[in-house]
C-alpha cells in the first residue's frame, strides 16, 4: 500500500508516536482542532470500520484510548473519538480521531 499512514507503520515516515503496540500506533493529527488530537490508526490497511476483520485490532484501539485519555489527563474534561467509512475520510486508512478536551454542549 502507499497510503500515508501505510508508511508511518513501515517506518518509512518518521513519527512520534504517543502509543504504539503490535497492531495500532497512535500519533498527533497534525491539523489538530482540540488541544488534544491524537489518530489512532491500524498497522494493518483496513479501508474503513466496516472493513476491519481482526477484533485484536479494536482491543488495541482500546487500550490506546484509554492510555492516551489517561496521559492527557481528559476524565472530566470531555472527549470525543470520530472515524469515517466508506470514503467519508480524506485517507482511505482506518483511523480514529481522539479530540479533547470538549465540552458535553459542543456541537459536532
């Protein structure tokens, strides 16, 4: 795949990553719209959601969130994971957006 973020997990694109284990790594959008906002994306390509078919790759999106949601210290200051499907996304590669903090009145 040539996918961007194809080439972040080949370590072909340098990047910090704020979590990383077997399956996901998770790094900073670098056109963030919160103080927080960080993607959490798939070594493996999956198109979209409705495409995932390896459910270790959720339980690792998981722990991603609630180790980053930990370190940013966002419990009681909101927070919001978005992802797009079916060609909604600008990178057609799985990736979850954790924005924070937000508040509950926010409109999306």
């Amino acid at each position: 795949m040539d996918c961007i973020f194809c080439k972040i997990a080949r370590k072909e694109i340098p990047k910090k990553f704020d979590y990383e284990d077997e399956y996901i790594m998770a790094f900073a959008d670098i056109n963030p719209v919160r103080p927080v906002h960080i993607l959490l994306v798939p070594k493996k390509h999956y198109e979209d959601l409705y495409n995932l078919d390896d459910q270790n790759v959720l339980f690792s999106m998981h722990k991603g969130v609630r180790k980053i949601v930990d370190d940013k210290k966002l419990i009681g200051q909101g927070f919001r994971i978005i992802t797009n499907g079916g060609g909604a996304q600008l990178v057609n590669h799985l990736h979850f957006h954790l924005m924070g903090p937000v508040d509950s009145q926010e409109k999306i």
